[in-house]
C-alpha cells in the first residue's frame, strides 16, 4: 500500500459513518481528517493536507458533485473516492467523468474501499511528482532572458538557427550563442531534452 502515513479527508454528514471510516482507516495506518460538510472542508482545505477524500454525494449545502466541481475550479486536484446510500448511474457518470477515482455505494465493502483509497493515493503521489517537476522547468525558464525564450520557443518548433535569424532580424551567430544559453540554463544537452521540457510545460507552440 501507499506510505502509511498517508492522510485521508472524509466529508460526510453522518457521524456514525466518520467515526466507523475513522476507525478503519486508522486500522490501515492513515491519518484522518473528518469534515461534516463541504463548506467545512473548503473552509479547513490546506493545500498538502490530504492525499485523497473520501466524499458522501448527499451533503447539507454544498452537495458532493457541487464540491468536486468547486474543487477543480479552484485548481485543486486532490483525488476524490465517492460514498452514497442514494446514488444512481447518473450521479456516478457525472462523478467518473470529472475524474473520481471511485463510486462506491453503502453499505461498502470494507477491503473494496480500502483498495480505492489506495489508488487514489497513489494518483496523488504521481500527481504530486508531476507538479515538482513542471515547477522544476518553469523555474529553469524564469531564469532566460526574454530574448533567449523567444530563441528557445523556436528552437523547439524545429527552426533551423539560421530561420530563427531570419525570423527575429538578427544574425545567425547570435543565434547560437543564444541556443547555446538556453540549453545551459534549461540543463539539456540535446534539442529532444529540450522539446521534452517545453512540452511538460505545455507552452503550446505551433510548429512553423
């Protein structure tokens, strides 16, 4: 399983079911977080603090699909496992396609849970790597000048140097030491490295 001190938030109204998930998942080595509602957790959310919740659908006030939908909005990916005692195809569709890992209906089984919880932490631990490194690139890329990010997003269209010269009116030997520049700082020693960081970060450019 995930590192043990993993840490799930569980947002439901039903304090017989917070205090029975509590003990299961404390049983099974993880931290727990308990909110009882979903203003409650939007209120006490921290960024880092849970690697995946455990969300009931039927919530007072904001309702469980209003609250991932809140969520991703916000920008916050933390993976979300659904529990229901009155869900139906529809609600797990809308659920499954906003990216719920799972939709389990009560009562559950208990090791049937657990396996999700599990995946959906493991999720976040790559999403977490993911985020480190495009974090990692952006900080290399706020170290070029403006003129050598101009030179690198060509460069990894496919532009030969001398294009590159044509295209910003200035010589081609400028253009190398330009090249030269961003492939130091980016710390990339070939044009795939290099095309490989610029597409992490999504910069988007169209090929000339």
């Amino acid at each position: 399983m995930t590192h043990q001190r993993s840490t799930v938030a569980v947002v439901d109204d039903d304090s017989s079911v917070c205090r029975s998930l509590r003990r299961l998942l404390m049983s099974a080595g993880y931290d727990v977080l308990l909110f009882p509602s979903a203003a409650a957790f939007l209120d006490g959310y921290r960024t880092g603090c849970c690697g995946c919740v455990v969300l009931d659908i039927l919530l007072p006030g904001i309702s469980g699909l209003d609250l991932q939908q809140e969520l991703t909005a916000r920008g916050i990916t933390v993976p979300i496992v659904f529990i229901t005692g009155h869900g139906d195809i529809p609600m797990s569709v809308r659920a499954m396609k906003a990216g719920a890992v799972d939709f389990l209906t009560k009562p559950f089984d208990p090791e049937g849970l657990l396996k999700s919880i599990d995946q959906a932490l493991r999720l976040d631990v790559q999403r977490r790597a993911e985020q480190a490194e495009v974090d990692d690139i952006q900080a290399r890329l706020a170290r070029l000048t403006p003129r050598e990010r101009e030179v690198m997003e060509r460069v990894v269209t496919g532009l030969l140097n001398k294009e590159i010269a044509s295209d910003l009116g200035i010589a081609e030997k400028t253009i190398k030491v330009h090249r030269a520049r961003v492939m130091e700082k980016m710390g990339v020693e070939s044009l795939a490295e290099l095309v490989h960081l610029a597409e992490t970060v999504s910069l988007g450019l169209a090929r000339r």
